[in-house]
C-alpha cells in the first residue's frame, strides 16, 4: 500500500535561505510522485511531478525534487526563498488506477524578511 | 488552460439540510475526484469517478453522495448536512493516461451550523 510522510507540519525560513520540505512514500510498485502548493484561499497547483527517467525534477517558481528510490524521499528544495513562496505545500504519491493520489499532511511554509 | 470550477467559494448550511457541491472541468477528462481537505490531515478521497455514471467509493465516503450524469460536471452531495462535515471541499480531475497529475478547482469552504 502506498503511503506519503511530510516531515514537519511548519517551516519558516528567512528571506533568501534554502527552502527544504522533506517528503518520504512508501510504495509496492515504482512511484509516481508530486509536489503540490497551496495559496491561501486557493485550490492546488502542481509544482512539479517525477514519473520516470531523470530523478532531479525542476518545477516552477525556481522549486526543484530529487528522487531518491534508496532513501524512498522526494525531498522539495529552493536555493533562495521569496515571500511570495509562502504558502502549504503537498507531496503526493501515486496509488492504483485512474491517476488517484493518496497526499501528505502538508507543511506550511512561512517566509520572513 | 485546465479549468475546473467549483460553484460555490463559500457556502453555510444548517444542520440536516440537504447539500449540493457541484464542479466543472473544460478539458474532457475522464477522470473526476472529490477531496475534503482539513488542517494536518491534508487531502482525502470522498468519492471519484472514472467515466459517466460510473463512481468509486474513496477512503471516506460515508454521510457523502455522488453523480455524475455528464463527463464535464461532477457533483458532491450531502445527504443531510452535520456539523462534522464543516471542511474544505476540493473538486479536481485528470485525464486517464498513467502518469498524468490531477487539477484542482479553487475548493468551497463549507460551514454546517
């Protein structure tokens, strides 16, 4: 069965310094994993997704995942964290047919100047 | 552009009404799902829907209903509304290709009093 651990339900960081949002799945078969953000009052927008091939994912907004199949991670970073990055974030697995997803808890990130 | 709209932003009913989420996507996608959303507990699956007519009970279906009587419009129904089901209700729908991410409407807020 598969599963999804966020670690860390809140994480603030200062303007400018790494973002590092950690994601851990359980899965029986290959995992398709997503990273998902949500801003306030607002539905979610897919940040970036690994199905198969090159394990470094880019998403947008400057995010990036690395896959990692012997530490099952898929761990969320930024280089330099902007205010308008705050927001939750989601990690998702994919789990069975029809594309369902099972999510994490999230984390909610806060930026600070 | 994906478009999934949902018909209400907000919405507050009384205990034991009968409740109607209704959601729309553009992009003739097969796939359908309702979530509710609620704090550290991130998304879980109410019902989904692969084709008309056809639906799939998801992890927490009980007091929840659903139709889907054209491929672009899937609804969510509350039999009789009760104060436990105060959540944030998200709409989202994917294409039914294996590695395809799933777009989400903008959620309803609903408050049961």
């Amino acid at each position: 069965a598969q599963s999804v651990t966020q670690l860390g339900s809140h994480v603030s960081v200062s303007e400018g310094a790494l973002v590092l949002l950690r994601c851990n799945y359980s899965s029986s078969v290959p995992p398709y994993l997503f990273w998902y953000v949500q801003y306030p009052n607002q539905g979610l927008q897919l940040l970036l997704k690994y199905t198969t091939g090159a394990t470094l994912v880019k998403g947008i907004n400057g995010f990036e995942a690395e896959f990692k199949k012997s530490e099952t991670s898929f761990h969320l970073t930024k280089p330099s964290a902007h205010m308008s990055d705050a927001a939750e974030y989601f990690c998702a697995v994919r789990r069975g047919g029809y594309n369902k997803l099972i999510f994490g808890a999230g984390t909610r990130l806060a930026v600070h100047p | 552009d994906v478009k999934v709209t949902q018909s209400s932003r907000y919405l507050v009913k009384r205990t034991g009404e009968k409740v109607f989420l209704e959601c729309v996507q553009d992009m003739d996608h097969e796939n359908m799902f309702w979530y509710r959303q609620d704090p550290g507990l991130g998304l879980r699956l109410i019902y989904f829907s692969y084709d008309v007519k056809m639906k799939e009970k998801g992890d927490i279906p009980e007091g929840y209903s659903v139709s889907r009587e054209k491929k672009e419009r899937f609804s969510l129904i509350l039999e009789s509304a009760s104060t436990n089901q105060t959540s944030m209700y998200l709409c989202a729908s994917s294409w039914d290709r294996e590695n395809y991410e799933q777009y989400f409407g903008p959620g309803t807020r609903l408050t049961v009093t």
